[in-house]
C-alpha cells in the first residue's frame, strides 16, 4: 500500500501494444492496493520527428514559443491513448497535461525549470479511486505559454510529481533493465546493479551513462525520492537509486562509463603570472563554452601549458577562439584534439579505500594506453585516453574493479 508514481519512456509506450501492457501493469499496481499516477513519455521517435519538422519550417533555431506548443504535442498523445486504454480496463482514469495539473515552470523555453505543481488536483483525483495520467515533459509559464523542460525531460516531470505528491517510491519504466556497471554492448559481463546512491548515479549520468536524465537525479537527491529503474517488459526488480545511507553494500567501483563527446584543447607557453587562466577561460564561458576537465602544469622558466576539454561540438569553435586569446597573451602554441574519450570510474566505497587510482593507471598502462589528463573527486576518477583505446580501456577496468573487485589490491584506509 502506498502512493507510486510510475515513469514510462518512449519505448514503453512506443505501440497499440505496448500501451495496452503498460495500462495492465497500472491496473495491477493500483488493484494491489496503490495510489498511482502515471507520467509517460511521447511515443519513441515522435519528439525527434517533431522537432525536424520544427527545423524545416523554422530554421535551425525555430521560435522557442512555437517549438515548445509543436513539440509538447507527443506527449499529449500518449496521456490520451493511456487514459483510454485504462478505462477499458474497468478502472477510472484521468489525463493531464502540463497546464491542467498546474505544473508551472519559469519562461525559459526548451529548457524550463520548475517551480510548482498543483498536487491538490492530482490527490484528489487519486482520492477519488481514479489513476492520474499526466504527461512529462511540458509545463506552463505564469502566463499559460507551454514550455518544455528539455530533451529527455520526462524523467525530470515524473520526479516532480513524485515529491510534489510525497509519493513513496517513483518508478522509472524503460527498455534496459536497470543501472549496469558499464554498458552491456561493450562489456558482455556487465552486470544489473540492485542499489546506487544518489551521487554515485549523478556521476554516471553526467559522465555518459544515459539511463537517467541528470535534472531528475539531482532533484530525486534534492527531495530524497527513492527512485526504481525497471524494465516495462518484465516484472524483473530493477535498480534503487536511494541516500548512500541505505546502500548497504558500498561498491569501491559501482560503474565504469565513458564519454566520447569531448575534445582536448591545449594552449602551450602561457606567461605564468596571475590573471592567464581567467582571461582565457572567461573568454570561453562569454562565449558559452562549457569547459569540463582543466589542467594547468607546473610554471618552467615563466611559462606553464593549460589543458582543457570542451563538448565536441564546440570544438572547432573553441579552438577558434582560444587561439585568438592566446596569441594576445603571447602562448607559442595553440593545439587540439578531438579523437579523444574520457573513462571514468565511480564508487562510493572510494571514499574509504587508498590506491584506487594508482591500480586503474596500473590497468591501463598494462594495455599500453597513454593518459593524457587525470581528475578526481571523492568519488570518481577520470582519465583522457586516445578515443581508439575507449573499448580496451573500459573492458579492462571492468575486468579489474567489477569482474575480479574482490582482488584489487585496495586496502582500507
Ligand atoms: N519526449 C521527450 C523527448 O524525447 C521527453 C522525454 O521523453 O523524456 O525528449
Ligand atoms: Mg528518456
């Protein structure tokens, strides 16, 4: 007994067929004796083909306003066809969509932030003994303009829901069975996780693994919402997402992920005296880069190199621009590389062992794979190798860490 919020991507709901089986696992759980609201995707391919319709119509940058009243429509869809699909199975079902349960967001189009729901009106249809079916996704602005919350939103819509309704668990339905320690294509003995913390799956996230969009990681965290990640074609238990206090088992590694989206731009033979990182990296982030891994080396003879990653797609330019910072700041040399990855390793269990990141540089020399940068935190260990090396490098770290974890010469510190 209690009050379940259930998620269902794009997938799940992707058919006539696949809605009528999400519809009959609703059923069960609210005959179960549950409070249910529901929150679903578009159907899978829809939002893409929404949004290169908007593109060919309105240009690479459509109208922010229209694109949101274009895109929001895939969704609106699925709540309809659920709803029906539910009442046919003798249950009460109500859909909502984002200005009907009064989920108000900010006026930041494409990208709007929440600020509130309206979950009187969810709890009283609740109450009432019917199944709330509420699209993800969208929200209004105070104004009644709709707005999107982002790519893969949903995620985030159903969290919200789920703490503005104090619901005791939020189900994420999707078409994998849960957190893996790497991604199965690469690592055939990669392996279902049964509980994450928050921050290690807030790692991952943000390091590439794409189960999860990272908002609704950070706002489960933020709300202490325990979050299910679960297959809607099996009744198999998936992964918890919970407070690290209830992991019982702190993995020293929990996952092994990676991210080919980055490139490495390296200014060489900056004068090194205070105010030479600010002037680049200010320009850069006026400019909108986002910068991810920094590192500076020690000053020689006055001069020091600084290292950087941006997204790849900033690449050419980032590269652009940092030239023309460096030249007037005197660098000798301006140099990028985009055939990079970045493999990271994440684990709670870290905090308390010594020697992890000197046995994943071990694993990966043992291969004969250069690290060109290296960052760290309580939790995670990143290195940037040549993109060629990315399959090796993850297999071989999973194989050391996962596979054979219990040997790892780790000690407690
Ligand atoms: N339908 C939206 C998308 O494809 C939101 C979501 O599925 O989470 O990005
Ligand atoms: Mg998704």
């Amino acid at each position: 007994m209690g009050l379940i919020v259930q998620k269902y991507g794009g997938t799940s709901v992707g058919n006539a067929e696949r809605i009528r089986a999400v519809a009959e696992r609703v059923v069960a759980t609210q005959r179960a004796g549950n409070k249910v609201a529901v929150v679903v995707s578009a159907m899978s391919g829809e939002t893409n083909k929404l949004v290169e319709l908007a593109r060919e119509l309105g240009g690479e940058t459509p109208p922010p306003r229209e694109y949101d009243a274009l895109v929001s429509t895939g969704e609106q869809k699925t709540i309809a066809l659920l709803s029906m699909a539910i009442q046919g199975m003798g249950a009460k079902a109500s859909s909502f969509n984002g200005a009907q349960m009064g989920f108000l967001t900010d006026k930041a189009h494409t990208k709007a932030r929440i600020k509130s729901i309206d979950a009187d009106r969810i709890h009283k249809t609740l109450d009432d003994g019917a199944i709330a079916v509420i699209a993800g996704f969208q929200g209004v602005d105070d104004e009644g303009n709709i707005t999107t919350l982002g790519r893969g939103g949903s995620d985030t819509s159903a969290v919200a829901v789920a703490a503005a309704l104090k619901a005791d668990v939020c189900e994420i339905y999707t078409d994998v069975a849960g957190v893996f320690t790497a991604d199965p294509n690469m690592v055939p003995s990669a392996k279902k996780l049964s509980r994450i913390s928050f921050e290690e799956m807030l790692e991952l996230a943000s390091l590439g693994a794409k189960v999860l969009q990272l908002r609704s990681v950070k706002f489960a965290m933020k709300y202490g919402i325990p979050l299910h990640v679960r297959s809607s074609f099996s009744d198999e238990e998936g992964t918890w997402v919970t407070r690290e206090e209830d992991v019982m088992e702190k993995l020293v590694v929990s996952g092994v992920t990676y991210n080919r989206n980055e490139a490495k731009i390296r200014v060489r033979g900056v004068e090194d005296h205070p105010g030479v990182a600010a002037t680049l990296f200010t320009a850069l982030s006026e400019a909108g880069f986002v910068v991810d891994m920094i590192v500076q080396n020690m000053g020689l003879d006055g001069a020091t190199d600084i290292t950087f990653t941006v997204p790849r797609d900033d690449y050419e330019e980032a590269l652009k621009l940092s030239k023309s910072v460096s030249s007037k700041m005197g660098a000798k040399a301006v140099e990028g590389d985009e055939s990079i990855t970045k493999v990271s390793i994440v684990g709670l269990g870290m905090k308390d062992h010594a020697g992890v990141a000197s046995r994943m540089f071990e694993v990966l020399a043992a291969d004969g794979i250069n690290i060109q940068m290296i960052t760290t935190s309580e939790i995670k260990v990143s290195v940037v190798i040549g993109e060629k090396y990315t399959e090796l490098a993850v297999r071989s770290l999973h194989a050391a860490f996962v596979d054979d974890g219990a040997e790892a010469p780790v000690a407690e510190s």
